[in-house]
C-alpha cells in the first residue's frame, strides 16, 4: 500500500509586514481514487479514498474551509493567500473519507 500522510506547510522564512498578503504552500501524500478507476491485473473497481476537506486555522479562526473530491489529482497540492496578522502557527488538516485525518502546520513571523 501507498504511503499516505506526511503532510507538509510552508510559507515564507523570512519575517513579513503586519498586514501583509503571504502565499501558504501544502502538500500531502494521498492516493486520491476516485472509485471509478479499476485494477489492470483483476479488473476490479478500486475502492474510493480521498480526501473529503481541508481547514486551515491562524490566529485562532478558520481562514479557509474547503470541500474536496475524487477529482483531485494524487498527492495534491495545496496554496492559498493569507493577510498576516501576528505571529504564529498557520495549521492545515486534512481529512479523508476513509476516517483519514492528517495536520501539519508552519509558524508564520510578523514583524
């Protein structure tokens, strides 16, 4: 079986300008079927796994809450803007729809 997890985060190294807009960048290893494509060697369906949602959290709040499915590409990739406010962790989770839940997360500086 495929390694699924280890999710990575990353956004910028250097400290940014409070109020500042900064690219976040994500990355997860997920094997994203559909449940449409079938094994060459037994002609079986195989079964669906992906991942169903992504949250991020900064400064204590939700800043982006998105709903996935099947169509997205395996091991999938992942950026979204947001408006630096303070210093401190951005978290991403990720969840499957096999009961799968991965998070990483990456501290942000504010200068």
């Amino acid at each position: 079986m495929a390694v699924i997890g280890k999710p990575k985060v990353r956004g910028p190294r250097q400290a940014v300008a409070k109020g500042s807009v900064v690219t976040m960048k994500t990355l997860i290893k997920h094997p994203m079927e559909s449940g449409l494509r079938k094994d060459s060697t037994t002609g079986q369906t195989i079964p669906a796994h992906f991942i169903e949602s992504v949250m991020v959290e900064y400064g204590g709040k939700t800043v982006v809450n998105a709903t996935w499915t099947g169509a997205i590409s395996k091991n999938p990739y992942f950026s979204f803007s947001i408006r630096a406010a303070d210093s401190g962790p951005v978290k991403v989770t990720w969840k499957d729809n096999k009961g799968g839940e991965f998070s990483a997360k990456a501290n942000l500086k504010v200068s």
